[in-house]
C-alpha cells in the first residue's frame, strides 16, 4: 500500500463527500490566483515539483480560480501582486474545500494534498508567480 496516498493519511478538514467551507488560517492559509494567471501559475509549479506540488484546489465558478493551500501563518509574510489575494487567519476568509472522490463541483483539485507535501511550499510559490507574472516582487519579512 502506497503510504502516501493511503485513507489514513487524509487530513481532517478534507470533508468525506461534497465540499465543506474551512476558514482561512486554521488548517491552511491559501493564495487565490483567479483566471488564466491562476492556471498558469499552477502549470508551473506542478511541472517543477514533478507534480507533488502540495494541495492546490481549483474552482470552476464566476473567476475560476486556483487556491494554493499553504501552511499557516505564511502568506501574509509576501507582498503579492494587486490579483492575487492572500487568505489568512486576519480575516472572515473562507475557502471551498472539496472531498477527494465523488460529486465536488464547482471544485476539484488540481493536486492533492499528501503526507510528504501536505502544503504548497510559500516561497516557491511566490519566485514562480513572480517569473510567470515578470515582475521582481520582494519579500516583507
């Protein structure tokens, strides 16, 4: 059995069936990318993390956006661009979370979170939306 994928290893705030609301900042903050910037991005970072990216969920309504699930406490550490949104605990911030088989639209994931990358690596993140968007955008530390 692949230890990594395997049921036990599924995080608690992943609901069973459907979708559930988790507010953002407890399990994970999450940077939201909408449109085709957003799918980009994802693109990118799946192609360099030999697609073991961490959890990314992907949204098929209104801006169709993409939700890089990562730790908490680490997006507000980055200034990232005017169309890009970070998620954090400071606000009444919600993301859509879908189960990992059945029924989930409007979303999907586009990579699961696993026991070895359980969240997007933030920093990575960040320098491959800095190249996608062509932008140097520094740091707040």
């Amino acid at each position: 059995m692949d230890q990594k994928n395997s049921p036990n290893q599924v995080p608690s705030w992943i609901p069973a069936s459907g979708h559930a609301l988790r507010h953002a900042g407890i399990y994970f903050d999450a940077v939201r990318i909408s449109g085709l910037l957003g799918e980009q991005v994802a693109y990118e970072i799946m192609q360099f993390t030999d697609f073991q990216a961490g959890p990314i969920v992907r949204s098929r309504s209104g801006m169709r956006s993409m939700f890089f699930l990562v730790r908490p406490g680490t997006a507000g550490a980055y200034r990232w661009p005017a169309e890009v949104d970070a998620l954090t605990r400071k606000g009444a911030e919600f993301v859509g979370v879908p189960a990992l088989d059945g029924l989930t639209y409007p979303l999907d994931w586009r990579s699961v979170p696993t026991a070895d990358d359980p969240f997007v690596d933030t920093e990575l993140l960040f320098e491959l939306l800095a190249k996608v968007v062509g932008d140097e955008i520094p740091a707040v530390r």
